[in-house]
C-alpha cells in the first residue's frame, strides 16, 4: 500500500495540470472546411503564427489526470480552485487578490486542502489515544 505525502500529492496536481494542457484542443463540431490543405514550402512555415507545437499526452498520463481529478471532489468549492490554481503554477499574488486574504493565510489554507486530500487517500488517521503506550492499569 502506498502512503501518500503532501509533497507526492502537489506533485501529482502539477503534473495534471500539464497533462490538461497537453490535450487536444476543444473545438466546435460541424465546422469543416472543403478546401485541401496548402502543402507549404519550410520556409513559408515561420510565418505562421498558428502553428502550436505540442506533445500528446500519453494514455498513462490521463489515467492519473483522471484519477486526480477525482480526488477534487473531496474539497470545497474554493479548495479546488486554490489547488488547481497552484497547481497551474499561479502566482500567489493573482491567488491572494483573488481570495482577499494574506499571503500566509492562502497558503494555510492550501496545505489544508492538501492535507485533506492526503487524509483520504492513506485512510483515516489513527487516534491520539491509539498511538500512544497503554499504561498497567493496577
């Protein structure tokens, strides 16, 4: 059994939210075109500004976006949002702005949500009373 860390858990999020990125673009359906493709010659190729280069995501890769998106839906509202706002790597100046709170306070209440996440996945946490050493009751 694996026993999450928050570290393994931000990591995870990070690497959903490339993942996410590297996916093919969502488009409008029934919008086609009939005319072919212009075959350019190399050097017509720098001038087109539309061309984005990107990598496919690989079918491992959207199983664990798809498995960590899930673990979204044991956070609220405004957890996702922080989470996968961090995880898209924005600024905490664009977070904090938007939350209204302090920069310590944001960041407070991420590792929170992380640690919520953690919580879940590794199971229920055992009991302070549990994990200490019982005592010879006489």
């Amino acid at each position: 059994m694996t026993v999450w860390t928050i570290e393994d858990v931000e990591h995870r999020f990070h690497e959903a939210a490339a993942t996410s990125y590297r996916l093919p673009a969502a488009r409008v359906a029934g919008y086609v075109s009939l005319w072919p493709e212009i075959s350019r010659q190399s050097w017509e190729g720098y001038a087109d500004e539309r061309i984005v280069l990107r990598f496919p995501a690989t079918p491992a890769a959207v199983d664990r976006l798809a498995e960590t998106t899930q673990w979204l839906q044991w956070l609220s509202v405004e957890q996702r949002k922080l989470v996968w706002a961090r995880a898209r790597y924005v600024p905490w100046r664009a977070i904090t702005a938007q939350l209204g709170v302090p920069r310590q306070t944001a960041w407070r209440r991420w590792r929170h949500a992380l640690t919520l996440i953690v919580v879940e996945l590794n199971g229920k946490p055992p009991r302070i009373a549990d994990a200490m050493p019982q005592r010879n009751a006489m």
